[in-house]
C-alpha cells in the first residue's frame, strides 16, 4: 500500500476519534463476513490501544456486551457495556467468564507479539498467540459462534487454520485493504463453530 493511502487511515482514525488505525481491519472483516449483531455478547483479546473495543461496543449497542481483555491499559473511554481486564489471557478463568456473561456469540482477538524483526520467529509467535486464543474461544462460544485472530503469513498458519476447521464448519483467510500490502498481517476468520 502506498504512503498516501497509510496516511489516509491514519488520518481517518484521527478525524472519527479512534486510537488506531486498525479499526478499519476490523470494519472491513465486519462489512464482509456480517459477524457483529446488536445484543451480542463479545470478548476482545489484546484489546489495547482500544479501537476494536470502541467498534465493537458501538456495534453491539447498549444491550450488548464486552469482555475486553490485554496486558496494557486502554487509551479509550468505555461505554457501560464494556468490562475491561488488565491481565494476561493465560490468567482467564473460562469457567467463571461463563458464568458472569453466559456463552459468548464472538471472539475477536488482535494480539500480535512484540515483534523482533526476524520474520519466522515473529511468524511462530503470532501463531502461538493464535493458537491461544483459539482454545479460549472453543471454550467460551456457543454453538454457532465465530472467531477472529490475527496472525502473520509463514510456514505454521497450517496448523492453526487446521485447528480452526476441527472446530468451526467455515474457516477463510482474508486481508482487509486497511493492512499494509507489503505486511504478512492476515486475519483468520472462523464461522459457526460446530
């Protein structure tokens, strides 16, 4: 992607108020595979900065809820309907979470590693914190819910889109127009978990 079209959604970002540029990632995967609903109940995993939250609570309206979860703080102001976690996913007590929310209609996770610039081992990384949030997901989603991560292209997205398919009915690989063409960033989209 060009520098004036990185600019545009930097700027974009800025001018409708959100912390990041990644929410259009996010918008772009809602528009096309219709996974947020109003009176949903969501978990975002690595919400930080916050701009995933503010989509997704704007989206699942006051009736709707999120459990937003990462190991930084929130640069954003919440709504009502959002419950927001400074800890680590490995921390979750699954059990508990369904008894306080009930099952969960989506999991959406933006966690990325700290990256080292070595691209396999940023690659088995982002893996490994997909695979995470894949086994969180199959714990707290209902039947028929669905599940979003991010991982970067290499030599083990097999496995995780394996995986993904032992447990979701339709599983596709997509890269919104708002990431970097030259970045290896791709989202897993996993649907009507079985």
């Amino acid at each position: 992607m060009d520098p004036k079209k990185l600019d545009y959604y930097y700027k974009k970002a800025k001018q409708d108020g959100h912390v990041a540029r990644s929410v259009y990632k996010l918008e772009a995967i809602d528009q096309k595979f219709k996974l947020i609903k109003r009176g949903q109940t969501v978990m975002d995993l690595g919400a930080a900065p916050g701009s995933w939250t503010q989509y997704v609570a704007k989206k699942v309206g006051p009736k709707g809820r999120l459990f937003a979860i990462d190991l930084n703080p929130l640069n954003v102001a919440v709504p009502n309907n959002v419950d927001f976690f400074e800890e680590d996913i490995n921390d979750l007590d699954c059990q508990r979470l369904l008894e306080q929310y009930s099952e969960f209609d989506l999991v959406v996770s933006d966690m990325a590693p700290q990256t080292t610039g070595i691209k396999d081992r940023d690659h088995f990384l982002s893996i490994e914190l997909c695979m995470m949030a894949l086994n969180v997901a199959k714990e707290v989603l209902k039947e028929s819910g669905s599940f979003v991560c991010k991982y970067f292209q290499g030599s083990d997205e097999q496995s995780l889109i394996k995986a993904s398919k032992k447990t979701f009915k339709t599983v596709k690989i997509y890269k919104p127009e708002a990431s970097q063409k030259k970045s290896k960033e791709l989202y897993l989209i996993a649907m009507n978990k079985a």
